[in-house]
C-alpha cells in the first residue's frame, strides 16, 4: 500500500501552487507558458528588485509550466530576502522532493514546521501550512528510509482538529492517508485501520486501501 499511495502523493508535486492558494488566487486562467514568454516576462523586471511574494508568486508560476530550474533560483532569492517565509519554505522544500533531493526537502520544510509552531496565535492559513509541511516532510523522510522520523511529521497531523475550509480539510485526510500507508508498513495495521476509516468516512474513494489493511 505504501508504495501506491506514495505514487499518488507524488502526482501532485507539480501543482504546489495550487495547493497553497497561489495559483487560485494570481494566476486564475493562466496558460502553459513556453520558454520565449518566460524569458520575455525575467526580461520585463528585475528580480532583485521584487519581493519575496512576487518572487514567490512568479516561481509558482514557472513551476507549474515545467520550468523549475528557472524557478529555484527566484525561490532561493526570496528566502534570502525572507528566511522565515513560511509559503516560499514549503514550495521549495517541495520542488527539491520532486527533484529527488529529499534531505534538502527536509530541510526547509523543518525550518517551516519549526517556524509555525512558534506561532503564539495560529490563524486557519498557518495550520493548513503546517498541515501540507508535515505531510511533505513525512513523505521526504520515508523516501529516505526514515520511517520513524517521517511517522512523527504525519502524526503531528493527528493532533490538528479537522479544519472546516474544504481544500485544508483535503489536505488533512492526504496526510492521515499517508500515515495509514507509513503505519501499515510498519506492520501497525490496527493504527493504519484507525485512520484509514476516517480517511473513508471523508473520501469513499480511498476504501480500497483500509480493503488492503484489513
């Protein structure tokens, strides 16, 4: 089970943006953008001179049209503006686990975790931003071999009551599903089943894999 729900998981590593409101929010109807319009936008402004949003914003952009190695450096650069930037933490934690650079991953995306928890007052955004940093953090250890470091991230997610905005709550069963799938390797199917009938309860389409553990 693990190594499907892993693959799953993995699919979604292009849309990053979307998965932290980005491109929902800046870029509603934007197309592909081939190499000549990314080098023609570079050419309109000067990196140096945007902040760490824009970059963020534009990085997001050039990720999710295939062009991440025009991305990381715009990634780089905000965090250099910004190193606490929780957003542009998370999106380059996990465009280095979709370039199979998972300890990098993990890097960044424990300076984000580490970041949130500090936070005296959570709003609804940071707990969906600790909820996706745990989960990718999760994955990036288990792709390392790490399972026990990896089981801790996705527990953390347990402890986090349900959110009520629906893409934060999908985000939520994506990590309690994982943790079934790393628990379940870990020959602790009866937490994996614990969850995974959550999971079920929330997403009907998933009853394939408590199937599996049962």
């Amino acid at each position: 089970m693990i190594q499907s729900i892993l693959q799953q998981v993995s699919l979604k590593l292009p849309v990053v943006g979307a998965k932290l409101g980005l491109l929902d929010k800046e870029f509603p109807k934007a197309p592909a953008l081939s190499a000549e319009i990314v080098t023609h936008e570079l050419r309109k402004v000067s990196p140096e001179n945007l902040t760490p949003h824009e970059l963020l914003v534009l990085s997001v952009k050039l990720l999710s049209s295939g062009h991440r190695a025009r991305a990381i450096p715009l990634l780089q650069m905000a965090l250099e503006k910004d190193p606490g930037y929780i957003r542009a933490l998370i999106v380059m934690g996990q465009a280095r686990l979709q370039e199979g650079l998972c300890a990098e991953a993990t890097d960044h995306l424990e300076r984000a975790i580490s970041n949130l928890i500090l936070t005296v007052h959570p709003t609804a955004e940071d707990v969906d931003h600790l909820i996706l940093a745990s989960q990718w953090a999760g994955v990036a250890y288990i792709r390392q071999g790490k399972n026990a470091e990896g089981i801790m991230h996705l527990e953390r997610i347990t402890s986090l009551e349900e959110p009520e905005d629906p893409k934060s709550k999908a985000h939520y069963f994506d990590g309690l599903l994982l943790l079934a799938s790393a628990l379940s390797k870990e020959d602790r199917n009866a937490e994996a089943v614990k969850y995974l009938r959550l999971v079920v309860a929330y997403d009907p389409s998933r009853k394939e894999f408590l199937d599996q553990c049962l």
